[in-house]
C-alpha cells in the first residue's frame, strides 16, 4: 500500500519554529502518512493573512497556528469554517491553562519567545564555543566546557554538542582512537561533565559503511571490521570504567534521548561541584 499525503498549513506570527515542532511530532505518529507542509512565518497583518487563506482554500487540509493577535485568529478561524479545513490554535490550549492557574491574562505578544534576552545571549554564546571545540580541537579549552563527550568515531558526538548547545551548555567533544593519546589533562577536569558515548559495533560498522560509501572511500578496513569496531567500543568502556565517567549507550537512542540523559547527569554533577567548591 502506497504512502498517502495530506496538506499541512503551518501558520505563525513569528518563525514558526513552534508549529513545525509540534506537527511533525504528532504526524510521525501515523504510518503511511506524510503530511505536504505549508510554513506561513511573520503573518501579522491582515494583508498577509488573506494571502494565506486564499493558498489554503486552493489546498485544503489540517491548519494550525499560533497567533496572539485575537482577530487575526478569528478571521483565520472562520475561513477555515467556510471552507472545510480543520484549524486548531496549538497555543490556546497551553494559554488558557496558564491564565486559569496565574490567574491572569497573557500579554499579546508576537514572537515573544524570541527576544534578545540573557538566555538567547547564552545560546549564541555555548554555539560559538562548541563549534570551536568539535572533534578535540582546542582541547587547551576544555576547562571552560560544560559538558565534554568522548567516544569513537559515529557515536553521534556532533549532532549531540550541538543540540546541547542549542539549550545552552557548552560542549565539547573528544574522539576516542585506540593507541592515540587523549588530550593532556583531559582525566583531570574538574568543572565539566564528562560522559562516554558508546554504541553496538553493529550500528557503528553500519553508520561507517554509509559514511565511506558517501564519500566514494575504500570499504575494505579495520574502521568498519567489526572485530576491529568492537576492541575499539570495549576500549572506550574499559577507559569510561576506569575514569568512572558515566557512560550511555546511543545504539537505540535520539539525539534528544541522549541530550536529556546528559542534562540530568550534569544537574547531579553541577550540585556536586558547587557542593564541593
């Protein structure tokens, strides 16, 4: 049975980050279904509005939105009515909640989760820091790192750094290679957490087989053997033992599984460093 496909309008006041979040998480969902998205950004006046009810009258389908301003909802709401296409305001649930508990209306503000305040500085900030510091270069800055990650190659060290800096921690990331010193004092951090990311042979042989491939590379080597890929894995294990570093195991885990096993970890780490400061 083919795949089916249905139009998606995402219809926001600011980026639209929110809406693609939320929609994408609720579509993956469903097999056999993909969803044909329409990203509507930066619709605040009623010009830009009509713009879109009119693309979504000529395909119609699911329409979300998150807009704070009350009549540009109504009108939305109301098209949506007329023509047959479902419409929900993913935000208003969430507010009216809020206002029920605060006992308080929210103030009407477009993009508000946007704004240049300490905590996007802090972003920018632990971004900067962790694309300067991917794959062990610049170890002499380690110290300064929130959170260090080690492992083999293909552990997901990266994508992992990148997406805890995007939630504001400093990251490094160091690769483990058998008979390759790590970098000098990295064993005698004090301030970072260090965690060792380990996986199956099986799925890092597959994750090098598909890198090689990519780059038209010789696939005859110890760097996908997989006796070769498991002495290296049963190494990292021996050293995350021995250093007492906690170690989690990626084989079956999201980039956003692991980063929040890591937040957890460094909230215990950092109590324990400011306990002992």
């Amino acid at each position: 049975m083919g795949r089916s496909y249905f139009h998606l309008h995402l219809v926001s006041d600011s980026t639209g980050e929110t809406l693609i979040a939320a929609s994408r998480a609720a579509a993956a969902q469903y097999q056999g279904v993909a969803s044909i998205e329409h990203v509507y950004p930066l619709v605040r006046t009623t010009a830009q509005l009509d713009r879109v009810i009119a693309e979504i009258e000529d395909a119609p389908g699911i329409v979300l939105f998150t807009l704070v301003d009350p009549e540009l909802s109504r009108r939305l709401e109301a098209s949506c009515d007329a023509s047959g296409s479902p419409c929900l305001s993913v935000l208003g649930p969430i507010l009216t909640l809020f206002q029920s508990y605060l006992g308080q209306n929210a103030t009407s503000r477009a993009g508000a989760q946007h704004m240049l305040n300490a905590d996007y500085f802090k972003r920018i900030d632990a971004l900067n820091y962790t694309m300067m510091n991917d794959d062990g270069q610049m170890p002499e800055n380690l110290e300064q790192a929130d959170i260090v990650l080690v492992g083999v190659s293909r552990t997901s060290k990266t994508p992992t750094s990148i997406y805890l800096a995007n939630r504001g921690f400093k990251t490094a990331n160091v690769p483990f290679v058998p008979q390759v010193p790590l970098p000098r004092g990295l064993t005698e951090l004090r301030r970072p957490l260090l965690v060792g990311l380990i996986a199956s042979p099986e799925r890092i042989v597959q994750i090098r087989q598909n890198r090689l491939l990519s780059l038209n590379a010789d696939t005859q080597s110890d760097y996908i053997d997989r006796v070769s890929v498991a002495e290296e894995i049963g190494a990292s294990r021996r050293l995350f033992a021995e250093r007492r570093w906690p170690m989690i195991d990626v084989t079956r885990r999201s980039i956003e599984e692991t980063a929040a096993a890591i937040i957890d970890l460094y909230r215990e780490h950092r109590l324990k460093f400011i306990a002992q400061a």
